[in-house]
C-alpha cells in the first residue's frame, strides 16, 4: 500500500516533530490522493515558514563537472526513456561530492504541492540517504562500505569510500531473490572484499532483516541499520516504522 507522510516542527529538536500518515487509495491516481490529502489532514492546513516534499522517483547521479541546467531533461530521459509530458525533471546539488542528483515528479503533484505552498523546495528520497551515506564513510576509513536501503518494490545502492560515494544505483523488485542479486553483482563490480569490507542494509525492519541473513552467506561483515538505536536521542513516535529517507531528512542537518 502506498502512503503519504506528513511532518511538522519547528526545526530545532527532532522529538518535536508531529507525524501523521496517510494511505493513499489504489483506485484513484496520485494527484488525486494528494489533493484529498491535503484537504483532510490537520497537518497540511498549517502556516509554515518552509515546506520539503520529498519524490519518489528513479534518480541519478551526474558529475558537477558535467552538469548543465539546460540538459537535465535530456540527460534524464536518456537514462529512464518516459513520457515528458509527465513528468518534471529536478535536481539536487550534493557539493561534496562534486555531484548533482536528478529525478523526475509528477508535473500534476508538483503543480497541486505549488498551489498549496507557493515555498515547496522538491528533493529526491535518494538525496537524504546519499548523503547519510557518504557521512558514514569517512576520509580516514580504510575500508569500503556498501549501503542498500529497502523498500517494498525497489531498493537504493550506494557503494562509499574515504568519504565519496564511488557507485549508486536504484532498482526494481519484482522477484524475492532480486534485492540479493543486485547487491552481489554490485559489490562484484565494486571490487568489494569480503573480509575487510561492510555492508549495511537500512528500510523496512522485516526486508532488511531477512535480506542481511541472504547476503551474509557472501559477504560477512553485513549490518542491519536499526533507526531506534540509531536515533535514540529523540523520541520521535514510530521511527521503527518512519520511511528511513524520512528520518534521515528530518533529524540530521545536511
């Protein structure tokens, strides 16, 4: 079932956010569940000083070095080929790592989202985890790390070194065992090295969890990231069951 998360605080302390979510009808398109829940949600009729919505959406990284405004949409569509007239191409900037993230969003959403928060800034989910990522592989860290984040359907893939992120990807799930097969064939290609090297799998508890057990036969030193312990100094309600890009975006300041 997919659903919606909505956020308030005043950005000062993490346990003083109010969450609340929403489930999205399956009979009705995006924008429509959007719309109606914008409308009924106590949360959205609030007065807001900023407002983030964080799209879901395939995403990729370009080079800043080879980064121009005017080609995003090109740059885009070469790599996921759609329908243009769907979709709004943005990006975010991740200046160190000399990068810069593009994903697509409904133009619909966006257009609904503007209607309601003339201030709306778009950002990917990848953007948040991207850079958690990439903190947790610091300069003077020898070894590598390989992060893969679940969610029902798809998974995210970043492989860190000394603080950079050497190699991302995003997949669909269709099959039980896919999660697993990407992983190895990317820590392949990587050159990840089993005994020296980690691997840390973030998402829905029951997915992460059962995929550590999978990959743990190839690669040993594999982690199950569990935000309860990870973000123990708020009391945030739910963070077990909280989005793990969400908790990322809302408790750490990039």
């Amino acid at each position: 079932m997919r659903e919606m998360w909505f956020a308030a605080g005043n950005g000062s302390r993490g346990d003083e956010f109010e969450v609340r979510r929403v489930a999205f009808k399956p009979d009705v398109s995006l924008n429509v569940n959007v719309h109606e829940a914008l409308q009924t949600e106590p949360l959205a009729k609030g007065t807001y000083q900023s407002v983030h919505a964080l799209c879901e959406g395939r995403a990729t990284l370009v080079p800043l070095s080879e980064f121009d405004e005017d080609d995003c949409e090109d740059l885009y569509f070469f790599n996921f080929p759609g329908v243009r007239q769907r979709l709004r191409v943005l990006y975010d900037a991740l200046p160190h790592q000399n990068a810069v993230l593009l994903f697509g969003a409904s133009k619909d959403v966006c257009h609904t989202l503007q209607e309601n928060y003339p201030q709306v800034l778009f950002q990917s989910v990848e953007t948040p985890l991207l850079l958690h990522f990439a903190s947790c592989s610091p300069r003077a860290l020898l070894r590598r790390r390989l992060f893969v984040n679940l969610t029902a359907g798809a998974m995210s893939l970043a492989a860190c070194k000394g603080g950079r992120i050497e190699l991302y990807n995003a997949y669909a799930l269709h099959h039980a065992q896919d999660a697993l097969y990407y992983t190895l064939h990317v820590a392949k290609v990587w050159g990840f090295d089993p005994a020296t090297d980690e691997a840390f799998v973030s998402g829905e508890r029951a997915l992460a969890e059962g995929m550590a057990k999978s990959v743990a036969a190839y690669l040993p030193n594999v982690f199950v990231v569990r935000p309860e312990e990870e973000f123990s100094q708020t009391t945030l309600p739910g963070k077990g069951a909280l989005p793990y890009d969400f908790l990322n975006l809302l408790l750490r300041a990039f």
